[in-house]
C-alpha cells in the first residue's frame, strides 16, 4: 500500500521559501502568480497486511502517527495523508 | 577533585564535536566524543557507553542526518526512541545539558525546550508552542552576531556572565527562527507566552547590534520573535541556543581579531580568548559545585 504524505505549513505561519519563489517567478514574467507556497512530501510504502487483506483505516493511523512523531512538526505543520495505490487481492 | 567528564554526542552530519570537545579540553575537563550508539548499545562490550557517567551532555552543531525532513527532527527522534529514560533521569539528577545551534533545534524538537512545564512536544495533554523554522531570508546566515545576556542568574551556563553584557559569536544555521505558535491567531498571545518564558527566567541570549539595542535583521539573522537566540528550561540545567560558543573560544577565530589587535583593544586574557568561552568555564564552574556538594 503505498500512501502520500503532504506536510504544509500551518496558516499564519511565515513561508520565505514560497514568498521568495513568488518574488523571482513576478520577475520572471508570471504577474499572475499571486501566492506561492512550499509543500513537503513523502512517499510511503507500507508493507501488506497478514491475514483477510488490509485494514486502510488502520494503515492510515499509523501513518499518521508517523507524521505526528517525525515527519511534522505540529507547531508549525498541517498534514495530509492520501492513499494512492492500495492492493487489493 | 575529580575531573569533570563531557560527553559530546555524535552522529552522522555533527561537525562541530572537535571543536568543542577542544574548548572543554582546553579548559581541563575530560571531552569525549560519544557516538549516539555507544550510548544505545548497538555496539561492543568495549565501545559501551554509560551516559550516567558523565557529567555535561552536549548536542554539537552540524546538519545531524543531512538536516533531512527538519533540521534536527531525525535526532531528536532517535535520541528519544533509544534514549529517553537515561536522558529524564540525566536531567531529574540536574546534569546540565548544552544544545548548540543543530543542538538547539534538538533539543526543542524533543519538547526539553522551554521544558516540560510548558509541555513536551507530542504527549498528550502537553502541547509544544516553540519550534525552530526557516529563517526569514530563507537562506543559510552565517555570519557573527552580538547576542547580549538577559538571564537573572538561572542559567548555569551563563555564571560567570554579567547580566547585560553583549558576547560577540557567529551563528551559521538556515533553520533558526525562534517561533512561537498563537493558538487563535492572536499575536497578544505570542506576547503573553514571551511573558511567561521572561518570568520564569528562561531568556538567556538575544540578538543586539554592536551598542546592545535590539535590532532587526542582519543583526538578527533569522527573525527570531523577540531577538531570542537562547533559552533554558525552567530550572536552568538545559540551554540551547543558535549562535556558536565553541567557534568564539579564542580570539583569533573571531573576524575581527587583527583589527583589534591592532587598535590595541581588550586586555591580555581578551587577546587570546574570545567570549564563547565564559559559557564553557561557568557550567565546568557549576559541575565542579555540584560535584562538591
């Protein structure tokens, strides 16, 4: 199951990397660009389950206790966790 | 008396270990570089380390496991995984603690900054307000700082330093934006927890330019909330912080040290130390105390 992981960074929290990138695309050219923000993502593999299947519900939890105790910082960071290939038998 | 036993924590990517071990060294304590493993017990009988053995931990600068994820993040993770019961009771027997820069960011990821009255990052119930971000340029500073000593006397590393009194030091870090989270919005809040840190008497340094007002960027390299470059925890025994004490241990590491050599400045100890080094002498001062008693 393979399942990705966003982390963002929290409103109200200042992003130099987006406003810096923003800066240099306006000077490129891109007027348009209003807001550019930096986003962080991990690709997960994690192995099949025993038995009937996978519990997705359960995989997901344990991601997101990955997030809360390494991949994000909950001071600053949002997450997201998105499953993008499940394997179904 | 006995000699005082640094252990100077070591992984992939620290790289300030030499020279701190050096300016502990130099001072006649016993520094020895540990890697986290010896500590963990992945290693032989011989390679062993207790860290009840020592009596200073110190988390050197550096970008500790490629500063991957978050600066910091990795080894926090794995110092508390393998290592938090012998790290609470490091810290219940009142064994001092030094995070320097990649320390710093360390020691806040494991929630032991600004300490667990204010809650441990991640446990329940507790909630870390503090972290260590992407200065506000967005790039690496590495240049000297003036951080001025603000502590009332809590902080064991800073002894022997007159409250007021500015200390010039390099800092070298990307990560370093002393952040505090507001927790509706409100930028009063941020301020009320500054209070709180500022009556506990847990501000130890913040960034002044050279006539010792505090002032924004370059003087503060990162655009740390309220200019503070370092903290301790509520009783003192930890202290991080961003600039570098062990790369201002000698006078001649510091940029300016023709110049004023040849204006004749300082007195003949200046000419030879620099200012990292009163915080170095004042825990060795505090360690020898405790020992004592």
């Amino acid at each position: 199951m393979e399942l990705n992981v966003t982390i963002k960074l929290k409103r109200g929290v200042a992003d130099p990397e987006g406003e810096n990138t923003k800066k240099a695309l306006n000077l490129l050219g891109f007027r348009d660009v209003r807001s550019v923000k930096s986003l962080k993502s991990f690709r997960i593999e994690v192995e099949p389950g025993e038995g009937e299947g996978e519990d997705e519900e359960k995989v997901k939890q344990e991601v997101e206790e990955m997030c809360r105790k390494l991949l994000a910082n909950p001071v600053i960071h949002d997450y997201e966790i998105e499953v993008v290939k499940s394997e179904r038998r | 008396m006995r000699t005082p036993k640094i252990c100077i924590l070591r992984i992939e990517g620290t790289n300030c270990e030499l020279e701190t071990s050096f300016a502990f060294t130099r001072l006649g304590a016993s520094a020895e570089i540990v890697h986290l493993k010896q500590l963990t017990g992945a290693v032989n009988e011989r390679e062993r380390r207790n860290l009840k053995d020592y009596d200073l931990l110190v988390i050197p600068g550096g970008f500790s496991s490629g500063d991957y994820i978050r600066a910091g993040a990795i080894l926090a993770a794995r110092i508390k995984g393998a290592l938090g019961a012998e790290i609470a009771d490091f810290i219940e027997n009142g064994s001092p603690i030094l995070g320097i820069c990649n320390g710093f960011q360390v020691l806040v990821e494991m929630g032991l900054l600004p300490g667990p009255s204010f809650g441990f990052a991640h446990e329940k119930g507790a909630i870390q307000r503090v972290a260590l971000t992407t200065n506000d340029s967005a790039r690496f500073e590495c240049r000297p700082t003036f951080i001025k000593h603000e502590n009332r006397g809590k902080c064991v590393f800073t002894g022997g330093i007159e409250k007021g009194s500015i200390l010039k030091m390099p800092c070298a870090h990307a990560e370093g934006k002393f952040f505090i989270a507001e927790q509706e919005g409100e930028w009063g809040e941020v301020m009320e927890y500054i209070q709180l840190l500022e009556e506990s008497d847990q501000i130890v340094f913040r960034y002044v330019d050279p006539e010792g007002n505090y002032a924004p960027y370059p003087w503060n390299p990162n655009g740390s909330v309220y200019n503070i470059a370092g903290i301790c925890n509520p009783e003192g025994n930890i202290l991080g912080l961003m600039p570098h004490p062990e790369r201002a241990f000698y006078s001649f590491t510091d940029s300016e040290w023709s110049r004023r050599k040849r204006k004749g400045e300082g007195k003949k100890e200046d000419t030879c130390f620099g200012d990292g080094k009163k915080i170095f002498e004042s825990v060795l001062n505090y360690i020898s105390k405790k020992s004592y008693l």
